[in-house]
C-alpha cells in the first residue's frame, strides 16, 4: 500500500464514526461497519482526506468527485474529527493585508453587486426553501425557550423576543432591514399594531410578502420594498429598526458606516435590534481549512464575518450605545440541524424542484453547508448576537426614572415577563 493510502488508512481508524473508503477501482479501506462511506472517483480526494481539508472534500462532494454516504450528524462529527486543528486559531494579520482586505471588502460590497450577492442565495427557490423552513419561512436563529419546543413554537418565541427587546408599540414605525419573507414584519404589525416597512434585495421575497400583505388585508401600514437600506431616506426615522440575519452582507470595512445609516434613520430615544452571525476568532477573517471558501463559492457569496468586539466598536463608531447584548448560539446550533434535519427528510421532493445539474449541485452545497454550520456553532467557530442599541446618551440624569414611552427600561425583566394584550 502506498504511504498516502497507509495515513488514510490509519487517520481513518482514529475517527469517532466507522468511515469506510471505496477507491476507484473498487479497493476498500477502512471499517466494515461504517457509519460514513467515502466513494472516490478522483485521486485530488484522497489528498484533502489526508490533510484534513474538509472544505475542499465537501467541494469533492458537490462536484461530484466522490459520493458520501451517511447521515449528516454522522459526516459532521467525521468532519470536525479530520480538522487537523481549530479553524478560527489564526494570527493577527500584517498591516498591509489588513489593508488589501478592506480594499477588497469595500469592492465587493457595491450596491449592485450586493444585489446580485443576495439574488444568488435567496432567489435560488421559494419552493426550496419552504420543504425545510418554518410555516413563517424564517430564516434565521430560533429562540428556543423549552428544550421540547417545535422548530415553528421557537421562531414565533424569537419574533416575540425581538419586539419584546425592541418594546413594539401599537403606531411606531417599525423598518425590518432585510425582511426576508416577512415573518418578523407581519408579526410585528398582527401582534403589536406598529406601522411595519421591510425592505429586501431579493425579488423572490419581495413578491412573496406583498401577496401575504395583501392575502391579511395589511396594505394600509405594511409595505415590503425592494431596497438597499443605503437608499433609505433618513428624512422620515423610525422609532424603531430591526436587522435580522442582514449585516453578515454588509462586510467588515463597511460596518462602520452601516451602523451611522441605522442611527441616522432612528429618531431620537428610539432603539434598534441587531442580530446575526458574528467570527469565532479574534482575527480570522473567515474559517479556516476551505469551508469559508466553500461557503462563499457555493451558497453566500460576499458574506463577511467579524469578531463581536469589532461590531461593538464599529457600532459605538457608528453613534450607538449597546444596551443589551445576548449570545444566541447554542440557539442556532439547535435550529440549524433542525433545518438539516428537514431537509434530509425532503431530499426526494427537493431533488425535484432543483433539477438539472445545477440543481443537483445546490442541493448537495446546502446538505453540506446546514449540518456543517450545525458544527460550526456548536465548536464555538461561528456565533450569534442580539445588540439592542439607541443613540449615545445625552447626559440625562434622571434616566432610570423616565415615563416608559420615552426611555429605555433599563431592567431586562421587560423582555421575559409575559406579553401583555
């Protein structure tokens, strides 16, 4: 046996889960019994297995050079098990690469191109992404008040969550930066009164939302526009904002300016709520190991993250006190292999409604991508944080003591205490 095939053979026998290995000509390495089978077709497989490069061997994957079978828990504990070190633990880097991936990240993120970014993944089927969502089709981290609650149970508890945090009343104006298909938006106008405008760079969601706006009779206070915030006219502020699952678009060099727009469409003693995906890692600019280059070739393309620290400074740059900070991940852990787990049970139907290769490639990128996130958070590699956020203080001494339609509460019992009618 050659000395690649004897390290495979030998990092196989060290993984968790039975892995077997099936080469081209029908030679089988690896448990007889396994969990996770590996059918190679091209010899540049072998070499990621043998490395560790478990971005490069999902791309094997969805390129068709080698078929995986096995469920995705069991993959990704196969995974996380061939890293051969954490994909976060990287150096600070030099000034002038710091430098070039600014420049860069200012590039990429153009009113146009972002547009197209967000086409790429959002567009890609209302249908597909309707066999693993939510009835509401909400597209970000659930709240899981229960352990035995439903998928739908807790991202109704996390739309409750966020206009609790954001103390909805009936007449605000509400804006719902980057809407989705409204989920957030219309439960925020059917449960809490406010006058709601999301906006959305994605045709499909905006079409989606403005059936349902007008299938509930809500045309007279909620619109759905297709809208770059950028373009948001900071004329007319909302009391308060909400960006879900939004800014991880926005991109590092730009979060800066991103925040100044938010306070510049919020008036004066109104709050916003920002919540989304933040780096793991003080310094690394995506994950390490070829998944950030997986995830940004085959499903979000543009997507940048960066550590909380440097969204909390960036946000106090932009002109905003954080009030309120809470870590979600461990939510999203949850959440995210329920997708995957939705999925895994669709795949018949999905293979249906992305057919053709492109199809087929997409759906095997969003197998690899749902459980792989799963991972992700659950390793600590990726998080996610809820910012509740207003304009910097004025100098106000009584500010524990204001009438509560004019101040922030500044006791947390308001969140979790129940929902009046």
């Amino acid at each position: 046996m050659n000395p690649l095939l004897s390290a495979i053979e030998k990092k196989l026998a060290a993984l968790p889960t039975p892995v077997c290995l099936i080469l081209q000509d029908g030679t089988r390495l690896g448990a007889s019994n396994a969990g996770v089978t590996f059918a190679v077709s091209d010899v540049k497989v072998l070499a990621h297995l043998a490395t560790g490069d478990i971005g490069n061997i999902g791309e094997d994957y969805v390129e068709g050079r080698c078929e995986i079978r096995g469920t995705m828990r069991d993959l990704m504990a196969v995974a996380a098990a061939l890293l051969p070190g954490s994909p976060i633990d990287t150096p600070r880097l030099g000034w002038f690469t710091r430098l070039m991936d600014s420049v860069v990240s200012v590039w990429r993120h153009s009113m146009d191109r972002d547009a197209k970014q967000i086409e790429f993944h959002y567009d890609l089927s209302d249908d597909f992404y309707g066999l693993w969502l939510d009835p509401r089709r909400v597209y970000s981290c659930a709240y899981y008040r229960q352990p035995d609650e439903t998928l739908a149970q807790a991202q109704e508890a996390k739309l409750d969550h966020i206009c609790r945090k954001l103390r909805l009343r009936a007449g605000e104006r509400f804006l719902d930066i980057g809407a989705g298909w409204g989920g957030l938006l219309l439960w925020a106008a059917e449960n809490y009164g406010v006058d709601a405008t999301g906006i959305t760079l994605s045709r499909n969601q905006h079409a989606y939302v403005n059936r349902l706006i007008e299938q509930r009779g809500l045309g007279g206070r909620v619109r759905m526009d297709l809208l770059d915030y950028r373009k948001l006219d900071t004329a007319k502020p909302f009391d308060k904002i909400a960006s879900v699952g939004m800014f991880e678009h926005v991109g590092r060099a730009q979060l800066q300016e991103y925040f100044s727009r938010l306070r510049a469409l919020l008036s004066p003693g109104g709050m916003i709520m920002n919540h989304g995906i933040t780096a793991g890692g003080v310094f690394n600019p995506q994950l390490g190991n070829g998944m950030g280059d997986f995830i940004e070739k085959y499903v979000f393309p543009g997507g940048e993250l960066t550590h909380i620290g440097n969204v909390m400074t960036n946000m106090a740059k932009g002109g905003l006190e954080a009030l309120d900070v809470e870590n979600l991940r461990p939510h999203y852990a949850r959440t995210l292999w329920a997708w995957s787990d939705a999925l895994e049970r669709q795949l018949d139907a999905a293979a249906l409604v992305l057919n053709g290769e492109q199809g087929a490639r997409a759906l095997r990128a969003y197998r690899l991508y749902l459980a792989g996130c799963a991972m992700g958070f659950e390793h600590g590699w990726i998080s996610l944080y809820q910012i509740v956020g207003q304009h910097m203080p004025t100098g106000r001494s009584d500010e524990l003591d204001l009438p509560d339609d004019l101040a922030y509460p500044w006791r947390r019992d308001y969140i979790y205490s129940p929902r009046r009618a």
